[in-house]
C-alpha cells in the first residue's frame, strides 16, 4: 500500500498544473546537475591523464644526487642498492648540463641530459614520442643529439642537420681563451606536447661524458612500477643513506601543476552540486504543494490509521522517487556523454568551423575525457543525500497534519 501511495502522488495525473510543472522543473534540474557534473569531472579527468602521460612519460620518478660537500658516493652500490628495492623497475646513471645550440643566427638555450641507450629505454618513454629518427642513431654516432620539437622549429632544423653546441668548459690556447664548440648531429626529434619540447634533449652517455668533460655520473634517475609508491621508496633510501643523498621526487618538479589540476576539479564540482542543490530546493517546493494539495487526503488516511511514521515514509518516498528518476536519467544521460564527448567535440569543430583547443596554445589538440566510476558514484551518493534532506522537513510537515482541523475546515 505505501508503495502505491508513493507511486500514485508521484507519477500520477491527479495534480494541479503548477505543482506538476515544478515537479518536472525539479525532476529536469537535478538531470541537468547530475549529467553536467559527471560530463565535467570525466573532462577534468582526461586532462589530468593527458598531461601525466606527457609530462610525466619523460620525468624521472626519482632523482638522486650527491649532496654539496659530501665525500663522493659509490654510485655502484647505491645503484645496487636502489635496483634491490621491490617497487623500483629501473636505476639509470645520468649526466646532465645546460648547452647553447646554434644552427645558422638562430640560438635556443637547452638543458642535455645523457643516458646510457639501454637505460633511456627503461626509463623514458621518448621512442613512443619520437617525430622522426630513432634511438639506434645514438649509439652509432659519436655525437648525436635527440632535439624536442619546440627546439627544432626554434632553431629551424631537421633530423640529419648538424648544430653547433656551446660547451660549459673554456679551451685555453696561446692565442687566449675560447669558448669550447662542438658540431652535434640532429639524429631524432620527439615531441610530448608540452614545455619539455621546448627545453629538453637527449644524448648517449658517451656522447655527455666528452660534451661536459667531467668524470663520473651526476646521479641516478629511478623508474617506479607505481608512481604511488615514490614516497615510500625515498623514504627507504633515506634510512639507508641518511643526509648523504639528495633525493627529489616527480611531485617536487611537476606536483604543484597536478595539484592544481585537483584544486580545480574540486572546486568546479563544489560548483555543479549547486545546481543539484537548486534541483532538491525545487523538490521542497514540490512536496510542500503536494503536502497542502492533499491535505484532505493525508486527513482521511490517518483518519483510516494510517500512522505518522508511515505517512512520513510516503512523503519521503515521494521526494525520493522525483529525485531519484531525475538522478537515474542524468546519471544515464552522463556517462553516456562522457564515453562520447570527444566525438562530440570533433563534430561541434566541423559544424562551426573553428579549432577548440589549438594545439600550438594548449598543447592538446582534442576534448579529452576519462570516466571514473568513482565519480559518478559519488556524485549519484551526494544527489541522493540532497534530496533526501530536501524531502524531509515537507514529509515531516505532512506527518504534523491535524485530521481534525482538516476536516472540520473542509
């Protein structure tokens, strides 16, 4: 019985015509709020996934360095060491420095790091990312170099020229001192479509060794299986090491953008629940006219015996089938958005002519989107839990009625 009651003043026709129309308002509303917010979280998401794929493809999780005036480290035992550790895939030597290439009257200032070509690939990602070349051509010339694409087209060259590095050391002659030069070999270009291409690349660790003239590695960059677990890694290496080694993580380089990616997307859902809070409001309206629109009726069943704990349940099933429906159809109409938007978007860029997302401004050139599963759970939760407390105070109301004074008015 309570459940046709709920049914009935519902979905049922017996009702006034503005109190159907804010009924469906508030059943539209919390469609609206509830598909826009899943839409906008699974956009966040993508972007989020994208820039970790190109930021972070070619960012070390860890990098480990000699600390200033500490005796010089065994980097084979700290290498060994560090390779021990379960949650590590990869321990790689690096050599790294600031050059000035030249190539014609054009000049971009580059920071080089050098790796071993085996390491590279253990710990980059920069073969799925390569343009043009390949990474063999740095094993086989002497002084090869793989350029990032902002680089190239700021200096104006190609796989196969040649430009000319500034070294960081001074050749002394008799007849002065001189910058030392040297003609290095444009062997690849990658391009991660984002500021690395414009600052970074990459040579052997032959080739960086004769280029800095200096002996000795400046540290290990460390891959992770887990990203997660870098805190728990470094925290390893200083119980075993202490002081002696300097230890920087990804979220130190790169943390402050991913963080501020999270402050956004908690924020521009702070905001969408605000259209699912005017949605519930809409409810308290709706109920609060159902509630004086059947006054007679709620009279009559308690009249028949109907209780106040039941009579509240009708209310609040009432409310929570309005909300419900329109938190089902958004939830539906959400993620199905969500799989498709890029989609969407190609097809919105061809009917209007124009690029969304300028891939020279934003390095992205497409709507990206991730729907997690996660977030559409919560947000059906906190919907849910918005209109539960709107329907509350109308179905407490309706259990408050007196069927006495209602009938003797009636």
């Amino acid at each position: 019985m309570i459940a046709e009651l709920i049914f009935r003043y519902a979905l049922g026709g017996r009702r006034r015509g503005f109190t159907r129309f804010v009924a469906r308002a508030s059943m539209l509303g919390m469609v609206l709020g509830v598909a826009s917010l899943i839409i906008v979280l699974s956009v966040m998401n993508g972007f989020s996934s994208e820039l970790h794929r190109r930021i972070l493809s070619l960012t070390p999780d860890l990098q480990l360095t000699e600390q200033p005036g500490i005796k010089a480290l065994p980097w084979e035992d700290v290498r060994a060491h560090v390779e021990g550790i379960p949650e590590v895939k990869a321990a790689v030597p690096f050599v790294s420095d600031t050059l000035l290439l030249t190539y014609g009257t054009q000049q971009a200032g580059v920071r080089v790091a050098g790796y071993e070509i085996d390491g590279m690939r253990d710990l980059l990602a920069l073969e799925d990312h390569l343009n043009a070349g390949s990474l063999e051509a740095l094993s086989l010339e002497p002084f090869g170099i793989v350029l990032g694409s902002g680089i190239a087209a700021r200096l104006g060259v190609r796989v196969g020229d040649e430009v000319t590095a500034l070294l960081p050391t001074l050749s002394v002659t008799p007849a002065g001192v001189f910058t030392r030069q040297r003609k290095l070999l444009v062997v690849a270009e990658f391009e991660v479509g984002s500021s690395l291409d414009a600052q970074q690349a990459y040579v052997s660790s032959d080739t960086a060794e004769r280029l800095f003239a200096r002996g000795g590695i400046d540290g290990l960059h460390v891959a992770l299986d887990k990203r997660d677990s870098t805190d728990l890694v470094a925290a390893s290496l200083v119980d075993r090491f202490g002081s002696t080694l300097g230890i920087s993580t990804w979220q130190e380089s790169q943390g402050t953008l991913f963080a501020a990616i999270r402050m956004e997307k908690v924020t521009v859902a702070i905001l969408l629940l605000a259209v699912i809070a005017v949605a519930a409001f809409n409810i308290v309206s709706t109920l609060t006219m159902a509630v004086t629109e059947k006054a007679a009726d709620i009279a009559v069943l308690r009249v028949m015996g109907m209780s106040r704990a039941t009579l509240l349940s009708v209310f609040l099933g009432y409310g929570l089938v309005l909300g419900g429906i329109g938190i089902a159809i958004g939830t539906g109409l959400g993620v199905l958005l969500a799989f498709n938007i890029p989609e969407i978007a190609i097809i919105l860029e061809q009917l209007s002519g124009s690029r969304l997302f300028d891939p020279s401004v934003y390095y992205i050139g497409r709507l990206p989107s991730e729907l997690q599963w996660l977030d559409v759970t919560l947000t059906v939760a906190v919907a849910l839990a918005l209109t539960l407390l709107a329907t509350f105070y109308p179905a407490l109301r309706a259990a408050s009625i007196r069927p006495i004074e209602v009938l003797q008015d009636g």
